[in-house]
C-alpha cells in the first residue's frame, strides 16, 4: 500500500475553514495549492507559501489528493461538476459539512468520475485546527483512509468511523447535537443565575464547569453510568426533578425555549416509567 503522504494537496475553498486546514499543512511543511471562487482569500496562504491556482481545475490537476472544504454540498456540486472531466484517479476528501445521504451521493458521483472519494467531519474550529485537541472524522474504503490518514493528519487527528460514506456526517452531527444541546443548558443555567443577581462569573467557574465536568461521563449513558449508578439513576427521580426545574424557571422568569425541551425530556421519562411500570 502506498501513502499520499508527501505530495502537494490542493484545498477547494478558502473560507474560514479552508484557509485554516490550508494553514495547518502549510504548517507542516507540506506543498498546498489552494483555490477559491472569488479572488483575495489566498494572499495570506500564498505569503506562507501556498501556490494559487486561477481555477479549480488548475488546482486539481498536479495533485493526488483535494480536500474540498465549501459552504455546503450543493456548492460543492457547482464546483467539481464543471471538472468531472479530471477528477480521474485522484482522491476527494470532501470535508464540507451535509447530510449522510448527500456524503453517499457525492461518493457515487465521484466514483462514477474515477475518483477515490472519502467523507469528513471536522469537529474543529478555524483557531483549533491542526492544534493538539482538533480532530476529524472520516469514512469510505478502509484502505483508502490509511493511504491518506498521514497527509491529513496535520489537520487534527484522523478518525475513521466507517466504510459508510455517510458515517463521518452523522457521527459529526451527532456530536454537535451533543454540543448544542449542553450549550443551550449552560446558557439556561446562566439565565437562572442572572435572573436572581447572582454572580454569573463566579457560578460559571465554581458550580457550572466542575459540575458539568463531574457528570460528563454519565451524561450520554457511559460505561461508568451504567456500571456505577443504576440504582441512582431512577426515573421518577429524574422526572420530578426535571419538573421542579421547570417550575423554579418559571418562577424566576426565565421560561423560554428550553423549558420547552425540559418538558420533552419529562414526557420521554413518563414514557419510558409508563413501559417499564
Ligand atoms: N467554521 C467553522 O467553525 C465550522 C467548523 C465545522 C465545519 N464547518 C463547515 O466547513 C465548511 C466551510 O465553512 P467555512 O467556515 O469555511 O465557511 P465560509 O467562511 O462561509 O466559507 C464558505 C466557502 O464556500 C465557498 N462558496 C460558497 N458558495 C460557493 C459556490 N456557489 N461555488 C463555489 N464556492 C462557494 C466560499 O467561496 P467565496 O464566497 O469566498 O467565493 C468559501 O470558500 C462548511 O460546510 C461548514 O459547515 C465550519
């Protein structure tokens, strides 16, 4: 097996992110070719080094592997559409964020064009990006993925989740899910706080982190839940407390959208008491 290790990779967009992912393999000492639609995004990359192609099909031929990084997929349909033509025996590391059926999509496309095709999530931001804690999923052939895992890596620590080409998307949209929803219960906890003139600051850094932290391995049913607190972990608990929660929002004013998705979470806990009592 051989690796696309050291070869120039051509990035397809330059905005926010794709000039990061740019800069961690500029960073890196790789040789990148980047390409954006519109002009001005690469002056930066091009001082570091980069080369600028004026197309994208310039970008794509003279490289082994493109990571394409644009708004969404259809844009990125309007981009390699117009370059089917010389898309054959490269790889496409499509890292635009979509759906899994659009990620199986543009593997069957790709495919049918020649081209080695694998699907990415970057759970990342533009700062975070090639820094110790980034990291990225991917999923496509196996094979695939071990010949390119080393000329991403320096984007963040490479990932593989599956053959599946829509596995990298759920699993990256399951895992905001995960962020959303804690980031929209540390802002209700914020709003509790602030509404009785608390010490947000002080709360944030006392009660809220060092609790989230202690509960963090329980909070999506880890090992450790399920080895140590069964017994504790009692629905009707649960539910009561939930809807004390939702009562003393509403006390202190501060029962908006969230409390709408506390009442969900009691009304999936009285279904789940109804079928288990
Ligand atoms: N930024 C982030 O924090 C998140 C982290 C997780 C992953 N996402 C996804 O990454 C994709 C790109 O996000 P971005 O932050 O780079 O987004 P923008 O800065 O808005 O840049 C968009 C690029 O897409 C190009 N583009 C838009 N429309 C077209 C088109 N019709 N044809 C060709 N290119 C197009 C745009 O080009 P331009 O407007 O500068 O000409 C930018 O290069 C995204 O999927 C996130 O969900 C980022």
């Amino acid at each position: 097996m051989t690796t696309i290790e050291s070869e120039r990779v051509a990035v397809l967009g330059l905005g926010a992110m794709g000039r990061a992912l740019a800069g961690a393999l500029l960073a890196a000492g790789r040789p990148v070719t980047v390409w954006n639609r519109t002009a001005g995004k690469a002056d930066e990359l091009v001082a570091r080094g980069a080369r600028e192609a004026a197309s994208a099909s310039e970008a794509i031929v003279g490289t082994d592997l493109a990571v394409v990084c644009l708004l969404d997929d259809s844009t990125v349909r309007d981009t390699l559409g117009p370059i089917a033509g010389e898309l054959s025996g490269r790889t496409i590391v499509n890292l635009t964020s979509g759906s899994p059926q659009q990620a199986r999509d543009q593997a069957a496309w790709v495919a049918a064009h020649g081209a080695a095709y694998l699907d990415g999530g970057i759970l990342a931001v533009p700062p975070t990006v090639g820094t110790p804690g980034a990291f990225l999923l991917y999923s496509g052939a196996r094979d695939l993925f071990a010949r390119v895992e080393q000329a991403v890596a320096p984007l963040g620590r490479p990932l593989w989740v599956g053959e599946d080409h829509g596995h990298a998307a759920l699993y990256d949209i399951a895992a905001l899910s995960g962020m959303y929803g804690l980031s929209a219960g540390a802002h209700h906890a914020v709003a509790l706080v602030a509404a009785v003139g608390g010490d947000v600051e002080a709360f944030k850094r006392d009660v809220l982190l060092p609790w989230l932290e202690q509960m963090m391995p329980f909070s999506a049913g880890g090992a450790e839940a399920s080895e140590t607190i069964p017994e504790e972990y009692n629905a009707a608990m649960q539910a009561t407390g939930l809807q004390t929660m939702i009562d003393a929002s509403s006390e202190v004013g501060v029962a908006d959208e969230l409390a709408g998705h506390l009442h969900a979470s009691l009304w999936a806990m009285r279904r789940a008491l109804a079928v288990s009592g």
